[in-house]
C-alpha cells in the first residue's frame, strides 16, 4: 500500500466522524456554529480524503 492512500483512508474516516458528529449534533439542538464548524470540516477532510484516494495508482 502507499503512504498516500494511507493517508487518504485516514482523511476519509477523520472526516466521515466529523461528518456523523456534526449531524448528530445538529440535529439535537446543540450549539448551531459548532455544528456548522465540526460539519464544514468533516467535509473538507472527507472530500480530500478521497480525492487522495482517487489519485493514488493502485
């Protein structure tokens, strides 16, 4: 495996949790900047992720 793949299976998953709690936390009511914050970023990181996949040769 290559270290960026790696790398990019690591973004993937930071990303897919920030993802889950930032819409766990909307959805409960919490603080609205704060989910828009931890949401923002899960995106950011879960789309980096797989574009670093997705540009890695197999």
């Amino acid at each position: 495996m290559n270290v960026k793949s790696i790398f990019g299976i690591i973004l993937t998953l930071i990303g897919l949790g920030g993802l889950i709690y930032g819409g766990m936390d909307f959805t409960k009511g919490g603080v609205a900047q704060a989910s828009f914050v931890y949401l923002i970023l899960g995106g950011v990181f879960f789309f980096a992720g797989i574009s670093l996949i997705r540009g890695t040769k197999a």
